[in-house]
C-alpha cells in the first residue's frame, strides 16, 4: 500500500520540455521520450570519455547513494514517480547493492518510467536499449565503423604493411561504442534501461549475462573493457516469453502490477491535476471494474491518464453511461473487448444512474461500484 504524504501535482507534474531541455537532459519526462543516441569513443584506460556525448548528460549533480528506502521513496515522488513499497525496497537494494533489476508485469504499469525517474532522481544519465526482434551485439555493444577503416586503408601510402594497417584500423578512433558499451565505459555512473528484454532472443540473453555480472565487455581485437563507474541497470519485461534462470539469478526482482485503487487515484491525479476528486474516484474504480473482466488487454495506468486527461478536456463532472459509451474506447482497444465491457460496464452505470435518479443511490464521494 501507498504511504499517506501527497505530492503536490502541480509541482512534481512533468512537464512538456523543449528541444533545448531535451538535449540538455533527455532524462526528464517528455510526451516524445527518445532513445539517447550512442558515442563514439569510450573510457576505460583503453579509451578516454567522449566529448560528443557531453551535451546529453543531465545537468544534476550525481547524488550520493540514497541512505533507506524511505528516501528512494522520496526521491522519486519528487520527481514525478509514485511507487509502491516493494518498488522503493528494490529500487534502493539494486543502488546499494549494485545488482541489476528485472522489472516484468503487464503493459502500461510504469516500469520504463521507473528507470527514467531514477536516473532524474539519481541524476544521472539514462541510457537506454530498445530491444526487438533480431537485436544483435552490433547494435547493443559496438561495432567497426567499416567505412572509416576502408577509408583509412585507402588513405595509406603503397606498401604500408598490413600488420601495421590492421594495428591501426582496429583502435578506439575506429569503434562505435551502443548502449551497454557507452553504459558501462562511462566516466560518471549512469542508470542503463535494456527495455523489453523479452523482445530479444536467448542468444541475446546469454550475451548480456558477461554485462551484468562482470560489468565488463570483451572485444576480440582489444581485449576486456572493464566498467569505471558501476551503472544501475533495470531490465524490462512484459512477460511475453520466459526469460533464463541465468539471467533471473543475477538480478533483482521486481513485479510491477496495477496499482490499488488509492495508489491509482494518486498516479492519475499527478497526471491530471485538474481532474475533479469525485470524477477522479469515479474513474478508477470503474477502472478497476473494466480490469476484473475477462478481457484481452486489460486498461493499464497508461490508458487511466489517458482517459483522465480527456475527461478533463471535455470538462466531464460525473462518469454516466453516457460519458462512458462515449469515452470507453480511450481505455479498451479490441474489438471483443469493447462489446463484453459495453455490456456489462455500461449497463451498471445505467443502472446507477437509474438509481440515483430514483433516490436510492449515492452520488459524487459514495461507495465503490461493484459489478
Ligand atoms: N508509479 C507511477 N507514478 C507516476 N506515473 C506512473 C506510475 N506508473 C505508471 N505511470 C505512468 O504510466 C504511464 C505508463 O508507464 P510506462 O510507459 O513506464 O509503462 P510500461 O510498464 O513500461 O509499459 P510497456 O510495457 O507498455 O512498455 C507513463 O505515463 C507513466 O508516467
Ligand atoms: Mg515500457
């Protein structure tokens, strides 16, 4: 359950940036999030810190290692993330004990936004792996810049031995550093998000097990690159596929999943300030009701701050059946889904309607729905 202290929504709302903010820190919340683009050139005795990447770093200072769960907590409620208990308890674990994170539960339950909120909280850098069907090393941790090489060996003067070419062609100049390289070669501790983990294949998996325990990477023609500042990394998962014991057993676990109805009512008003309480109340408990359906894809937080923005916008002072037919396809997205809930959701607020109009039943602040 959700402590009682309330975040001012106003305050702690993210709010919509500019480019210039995003390049500035790319961290912070935005409507677009986007993917840091990767650096050339790494740091680990081999390599020196890259001066391309320096305007994407956030310019808060690193902060020191959080003493309790009760300031992660904190910490990330003030910068716009309300987490549950087990949330903050793992979240402070994985900082103090260096341990990666495997965040899984369903869709929408705010488990990409949990790294990016600690890397504002942390103040550090979120670099981020987008995983997908097909993700290869290539694209996680480095590759040859083939075309510079080529040019290089064309450059060279006839006769220059290869031994020395080769010597040449294979140096940090001619190496493009992805995002486990960039994360782990860092010169200042950075939060490493590998999203959707589940997207990829084992092959991928086993490849990242070297990362994650070792915090190191092996590259044939230079040898080990050994992290310098230890990242904090959370992996996702939607659960689409059952990830290996070998990676479950170097990480941290964590289960994210819809939120308790007072949690929920806290999350959407941080989203939606200017959402009537009553309205507010209304939603999540229907919400809650559409959730207990058996339905394809059940409504997320994700869809709640969707339909609690529109309902603001619309100006909407109570959750009729009207309303609801009108609105409903903010929070289903199947067809299936939209019948089995028009039915049974719909017809309960007409009944309720039907009720309070005939005095019987509590309107505004009164108790739960239930179908
Ligand atoms: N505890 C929370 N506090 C504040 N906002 C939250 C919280 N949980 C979720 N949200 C909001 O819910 C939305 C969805 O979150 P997010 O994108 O992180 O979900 P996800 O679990 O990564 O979903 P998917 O599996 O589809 O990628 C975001 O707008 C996020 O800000
Ligand atoms: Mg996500």
């Amino acid at each position: 359950m959700m402590k009682s202290t309330v975040v001012k929504p106003m305050a702690a709302m993210p709010s919509p940036m500019t480019s210039v903010d995003l390049m500035m820190c790319p961290n912070a919340p935005s409507a677009n999030p986007k993917t840091i683009p990767t650096r050339k050139g790494v740091a680990d005795g081999l390599f020196r810190a890259s001066k391309m990447h320096e305007s994407y770093h956030c310019q808060a200072m690193p902060a020191p290692p959080p003493p309790s769960a009760a300031d992660v907590a904190l910490g990330l409620r003030s910068v716009g993330y309300l987490p549950g208990d087990s949330t903050a308890l793992v979240a402070f674990l994985a900082v103090r004990l260096g341990k990666p994170v495997l965040v899984e539960g369903p869709a929408g339950v705010g488990k990409t936004e949990l790294a990016k909120a600690l890397s504002r909280y942390l103040g550090r850098e979120l670099v981020r792996l987008q995983c997908y069907e097909g993700l290869d090393e290539a694209k996680a941790l480095y590759e040859w810049n083939y075309r510079k090489q080529l040019l290089r060996i064309q450059s060279e003067a006839d006769g220059t031995g290869w031994d020395r070419v080769q010597d040449d062609i294979f140096g940090e100049e001619f190496l493009l550093a992805r995002p486990l390289l960039t994360a782990i070669s860092s010169a200042e501790p950075v939060v490493l998000l590998i999203d959707e983990i589940d997207k990829t294949d084992q092959e991928f998996e086993a490849m990242l097990l070297e990362v994650l325990s070792d915090f190191q990477i092996s590259i044939p023609e230079l040898g080990p690159v050994h992290a310098r500042t230890h990242p904090v990394v959370l992996l996702t998962s939607n659960n689409s596929r059952e990830l290996t014991e070998a990676l479950k057993r170097r990480c941290l676990y964590l289960w994210l999943d819809y939120p308790e109805l007072e949690h929920e009512l806290e999350i959407v008003r941080l989203h939606a300030p200017e959402l009537p309480q009553t309205v507010g109340r209304r939603l999540v408990e229907v919400i809650g009701m559409v959730r207990d359906l058996d339905l394809k894809k059940p409504p997320s937080i994700a869809e709640s701050i969707d339909w609690a923005r529109a309902l603001v916008l619309l100006g909407v002072q109570d959750i009729d059946s009207q309303t609801f037919a009108e609105t409903m396809s903010l929070i289903v997205k199947h067809r299936t889904d939209l019948d089995v809930v028009a039915e049974r959701i719909g017809l309960e607020l007409g009944d309720r309607v039907a009720a309070s109009v005939g005095g019987a039943g509590p309107e505004g602040d009164g108790p739960g729905l239930s179908i």
